[in-house]
C-alpha cells in the first residue's frame, strides 16, 4: 500500500459511538462480531423501542476521518458509507489506520472525499427499503483494501475489529494538531461504485 496517493486528516482524538453519541444511549447491540459460521462481521445497532422506531434516527462519525465511500449499492447492503481512520496507539506510539462501515442508512449526508469530525451526524438510519427493521449494520476494519469485498478476505482478527471492545480501548486520545496523510485509492470498483 503506498502513500503516494492520499488525503490528509486530524488524527482520531478518541472513538464514540455511532449512534446515541456518545455512548450508544437508548439503543442495544443486537448482534456482535461472529468470525466463525453464521458469519456477521461487524454489529447491529437498534433503538431500545424496537421495530422501526429508530428509523431516521441520527448516525454518527465514530472519529476524525475522510469519507471513502459513499453509494446506494442496492441488494442487501442499501446505502453505505466507509470513513478511513489515523489514529495514534498510546501504546506503541504508531500511527494507525482503520475502516469504519455504516451499513443500511435511509439517507446519507456525505460525499466520497468529505472530511468529517468525530460526532458528527453522516446519516439517518434505515431498513434497506423495508428488507430488514431498522438498524444500523457497523463494522471496523484493520484492512483497507476491503471496500466492499470483504468476502476476498480472511474472516479473522487481522482484518475486522470487534467494534466495541476496539472503541472501548481507544475512547480518548491524545489531541494532536498536525494532520496525517492516510492512503487512498486502496479499494477494488465496487458495482460500478469506485472509493476515494
């Protein structure tokens, strides 16, 4: 992966949820990551109320990003959006990048190439024209070449995060002023969709 292609952005400042910001409040995690077979790659987010009681209810950027993909996709999938991630590892003290997926939503509120801020409101949640009760579908990915072909890849911890426990171990970072070039133009077409 090179960097010759990239775009600049704030390094994440802290993970939140994606809705109920900031802490998922008044919604339920209905399913989680499930690496082995039946395979759900990510987690499913309802309103406490059930149903479609949360249907154009606000979705929100996990962290500081840039969008990367943004598309009606129809089947199974309706309209999604992909924000690419820097953030910094207290631990090490690298700097690393992730995919977060926002899956399902009834209306989007950003283009491919818009930088976002964390909390900030990219979509409203949906049911994929009444295919599913609403919900938002969310993932995280260490690999950015997934796009939309995650069934390229290896259904293992090398490539997907476990949402909660990676937002949970990230909720606050160290505000850095300086910005950092993420890569881009890592992504295969997609149904004629093509990411930054």
């Amino acid at each position: 992966m090179s960097l010759s292609a990239g775009v600049r952005v704030e390094l994440a400042d802290g993970f939140d949820f994606p809705v109920g910001k900031p802490d998922a409040k008044g919604y339920y995690k209905a399913r989680g990551l499930r690496l082995r077979s039946p395979r759900h790659f990510g987690e499913d987010w309802n309103g406490k109320g059930g149903g479609d009681t949360d249907l154009h209810d606000p979705i929100y950027a996990i962290a500081n990003g840039v969008v990367t993909f943004a598309y009606d996709v129809q089947q199974g999938w309706g309209r999604v959006i992909i924000i690419r991630h820097a953030y910094r590892d207290p631990r090490t003290g690298k700097v690393n990048y992730c995919d977060s997926l926002y899956g399902h939503n009834r209306t989007m509120l950003v283009k491919v190439g818009d930088k976002v801020k964390r909390g900030q409101q990219i979509a409203t949640m949906g049911n994929n024209r009444g295919m599913y009760s609403a919900h938002l579908h969310f993932e995280i990915r260490h690999n950015l070449k997934m796009g939309m072909h995650r069934d390229s890849y290896p259904a293992t911890l090398e490539h997907w995060a476990d949402p909660t426990k990676f937002i949970t171990k990230y909720r606050k970072l160290k505000s850095e002023f300086l910005g950092h070039t993420v890569p881009t133009e890592t992504y295969q077409i997609y149904r004629g969709h093509k990411g930054l």
